[in-house]
C-alpha cells in the first residue's frame, strides 16, 4: 500500500467520523427556508434552489415543491447568498443572508418574468421576528464577542448581556475569584452554575459547544470554555425551546466554535498583568508602624493563537471549496506571591500540656467520653479534665460542665482544671503529624495556577 493510498483512506475515516458528529450535533447548525413566487403571487414550483456559503463557497442545492417551498438545512453559521433559476423567469440572487445557529431564517424569493441572460440581484433584510420557531434566543456574534471586554477572556460572561440573566450565587461569586488586582478565569469553570434565568433555579442551564452537551457528570458546570477568538457565536434561548433541547428547566447557552474558509487567516496574542503595571492598593501599602508594605506579587498571561483554512496538500490534494480546518491554541497561567501566618503547636503542646494556651487554663479541656445527656433542657454535659474545688457547693460534680458554668457565673471556683492531657488519651497518628509539623510560624508563599489549557 503507497502513501497515497494511506492517505485517502484516512481522510475517508477522518470525513466518516464528521459525518457521525454532525448528525449528533445538529444544534450547531441554521436552516434556510422560503417561499418562490410570481408577481402576482402565485407559487412556483419546481425552482432550482442553490444555497452558497460566501466564506467556503460550499453549495447547498435543493427545490421548491409544488407549494412552491423550499428548505435548505445543515447549514454552518455565517453569510449565504440564494441563487433562483426556473424557465420563464429572469434568475434571481439573493445575498446577505446571515444564517445563525439554531435558527430557522426565512427569506421569501419573487421572481420577474424574463429570460435567463438578464439576473435580477436582491440584498436580503434581517428579519425583525422569527416566525418559524415560539422561542426566545438571542445571539452574539462574532464582532462583539471581538469587540466586549470580558474580564479574563472568560467567555461565560457573555451571558450577562441577555435581558432576565442574573447572577444566582453571593455577590462576587459569579466570577471565579477575586482579588485586588481584579478578577480572572474562573480555573474551576463555576460561573454557569451561578446563572438564574427569568427567575429560574440557578445553575439549572444547558451548556452546550457546537451542538454537544458541554457540563460535567456531576454538576452543571462547562468542561470545555474556549478561547473568544475560536468562537463564532454565541446563542442563549431563554425558554420555549423545543424538544431538541432536553436536560434543562433553565435556559440553553449554545457556542458555536469558528471553522476553516477558503482563505488561510490566523492569529496570535498575548494578555499580560503584572503588579508592577499596577496601581498600589492604598488600604494595604502601610503597616500599622507606618512602613511600606509591598504588594503581593502577581504574574498572569493568557497566551495562544488560532489559525484556518482550506486543507491542501501539495501535488495531493486540493481543499479549497470542500475541506476546512480550525486550530486553536490557549493557554492561561497565573502566579500568586502573598504571605500568610498560621498558627503551630508549641513544644509543650506537642507533648499534650496546653497551658500556653489561655483558653484553657481559663476554661478547662473537656474529656469527650464523659458527654451525656441530652438533660430535661435538651442540653449535653461533659466533665472537664481537672479535680473539684474543695468546699465547692457542687461537690464531686464540680468539674461538670453545667456545675462550672453555673459557679462562674456567681463567682464560684468549682474546679482546677487541668491542662495536660493524660498520655493514655493521647493518639499516636495525631501526635505523629503534630510533630511533622515546622515549630517557626508558617508563611506561605508563592503559588500557582493553570485554569485552562486547551
């Protein structure tokens, strides 16, 4: 078997599969539908119909019925032009036709008697309402999605540009995580959970990418959350949505990712933050001594590139007008740098002798297997390590927890407690981590992210 016998048979299962995927992934696509009439009205049947992507000049023909309709389907996002042609009638070229995803678009066709050298050319309008389907949708195309700032590049904000979406979550929440620098990506991809919708549950929504359910097995969020430069559009249908959109009492977001054109296009980019760009933050710069305190370190770069065209190999094949390809590459790290103190046992603590520790000498250390109750006032009761206080009103039972809050609260000793743990209460697992532990203050330093890499 020769290299070029190898060739085309991948190529055949490589198209085999995207036949598969298209037919699981319909949600992806828009349709293009009509009706051809004369002058006066009457319907023409029988009309050649032929449906061209402007950008990949793939044709998509079909023809009217004998009610004069005619439906062009599987169509890929974008700008068509529809080409007419019936005997006893002058050809008719609509162009314009912006196709979204998802979308019935209807665009009617009249045609002027007349022979076929003469063509009549017609620019097509948007339509200001869609008749063919009972939902409401709204699209985002690629333009703004270019234009929008988006905090971090994080594509799910786009969802707030929809009338009735709000954020379901605490405030703050609906962006991954803050800080004083600003806001970045999401790293756990969150956000769409805490989207409510026309007043719905929040994180009850479809995401869906190119047709294919986008959410995780175990929670609503996106697996998937692609670069802005890779997207077409973006769709939301806010309710009314038909049967094809299943697993949801939300709204359904829908990206539509960019695909390959006749012309070969690309690009690169690089988003860089960095403290040392930034403005000092007023309420953290100066210690309580007066002493300038630096602010903590930040280093985050989203970085990558898309590139598309017509696949052609040379002597091999030749893609232009049938076979495509989209790349895209993005990749976004983040460095954090602060400082933190946290706590650690002291040497005598490690040993179980807590009278370093003031809650205790005041309070005593309870023994948890001496809880019992609940009492006639639905309350537990312990008995602190320690022995009562000679003479105290409440005897033997002056180490109980209900005797010493009641003695304290007259002015009563009723127990010496003590702050040494007996060793046979002592765990030798926990006692074996305590002691792992460093004995100078711990302060951490610096950390790092990668939230998305696709």
């Amino acid at each position: 078997m020769n290299f070029r016998q190898t060739l085309f048979r991948f190529l055949g299962i490589v198209a085999l599969w995207s036949c598969t995927a298209s037919l699981q992934a319909q949600l992806n696509r828009g349709i293009l539908e009509g009706i051809v009439t004369d002058p006066q009205g009457a319907v023409i049947p029988a009309v050649e119909v032929t449906v061209t992507a402007v950008d990949t000049n793939v044709s998509v023909p079909t023809k009217t019925n004998s009610a004069g309709y005619y439906r062009a389907v599987d169509l890929v996002p974008g700008k068509y032009r529809a080409h007419f042609v019936v005997s006893g009638f002058s050809p008719l070229d609509i162009t314009d036709i912006q196709v979204p995803a998802g979308q019935i678009i209807r665009t009617d066709a009249q045609l002027r008697l007349g022979g076929t050298e003469q063509t009549v050319q017609v620019t097509a309008e948007a339509p200001l309402i869609e008749t063919a389907a009972t939902n409401f949708s709204t699209t985002v195309d690629t333009q703004t999605i270019q234009e929008i700032p988006l905090a971090g590049r994080d594509l799910q904000q786009l969802v707030f540009l929809v009338p009735g979406v709000v954020g379901a979550g605490p405030p703050g929440s609906n962006f991954g995580f803050n800080s004083q620098f600003g806001t970045f990506p999401d790293p756990t991809n969150l956000q769409g959970t805490n989207v409510a919708v026309n007043g719905g549950q929040g994180g009850a929504n479809a995401w869906y990418l190119d047709g294919n359910v986008n959410l995780t097995a175990l929670a609503e969020t996106i697996v998937v959350n692609p670069s802005p430069d890779a997207v077409q559009e973006f769709q939301v249908i806010s309710n009314a949505f038909s049967a094809e959109y299943g697993r949801t009492g939300g709204a359904v977001f829908n990206t539509v990712l960019k695909s390959g054109t006749n012309a070969l296009h690309g690009n690169i980019y690089e988003f860089h933050r960095n403290d040392a760009t930034n403005a000092r933050n007023p309420f953290s710069s100066i210690d309580s001594q007066g002493h300038l305190i630096k602010d903590r370190q930040l280093r985050f770069n989203n970085f990558g590139g898309t590139v598309g065209g017509p696949v052609i190999l040379p002597h091999l094949y030749n893609g232009k007008d049938k076979t495509f390809f989209f790349f895209s590459w993005d990749v976004s790290i983040l460095h954090l740098l602060g400082n933190k103190t946290f706590t650690v046992p002291t040497p005598l603590m490690r040993q179980g002798e807590f009278s370093e520790d003031p809650n205790a000498a005041l309070f005593g250390i309870w023994n948890p297997y001496t809880s019992k109750g609940p009492n006639s006032q639905g309350l537990f009761e312990r008995t602190a390590f320690g022995t009562p206080v000679a003479g105290n009103p409440f005897g033997d039972q002056g180490c109980l927890n209900s005797s010493v809050e009641a003695g304290a609260a007259n002015g009563i000793k009723t127990c010496n407690f003590a702050t040494r743990l007996p060793t046979n209460r002592l765990d030798p697992v926990a006692m074996f981590f305590m002691n792992s532990l460093s004995t100078q203050q711990l302060s951490i330093g610096r950390g790092r992210r990668l939230p998305d890499l696709q």
